[in-house]
C-alpha cells in the first residue's frame, strides 16, 4: 500500500489537527498518511487527535521546524 503525503506546512493551529482529521475520515482502513507540519502546536495536537480517533502514530520525528508523523488509519 502506498502512502499519501499531506503538506501542511505553514498552517497554523488548529487547521493541520483539522486538515489530517479530514483525510482520516475519507480514507480505507490500513492507509498510511506522511504528514509534515511546521506548527510546533502540531506536536500536541496530532497525538491527541489520534487518541481520539483511535488511529496510530507509527513514527514521529522532527527535523528542525519541520514535524513528519507517519499515521495508520485504524481498522473500522
């Protein structure tokens, strides 16, 4: 399966939580989305929308600004 790339650099909070809340919801089961944020906020955001949804951060790093999380859209 392949992954689907969200650029969201340069938004603001909350519209990366919101923007990655959205393709969550309109994606399969499985599905792999490589998010990359430059909003600190996004650190606390995005792992506290997933405890939310129930979908998994698989990977987290941060490159300077820059935040990649590599999140798995949890079975239905």
């Amino acid at each position: 399966m392949t992954s689907i790339d969200l650029n969201l650099r340069g938004l603001k909070c909350p519209l990366p939580a919101l923007r990655v809340r959205k393709a969550l919801k309109g994606a399969d089961a499985g599905a792999l989305f490589v998010v990359e944020c430059t909003d600190p906020m996004a650190a606390i955001d995005i792992p506290n929308l997933m405890r939310e949804t129930g979908d998994a951060i698989e990977l987290s790093r941060s490159e300077g600004e820059l935040l990649v999380f590599h999140i798995r859209k949890a079975a239905a």
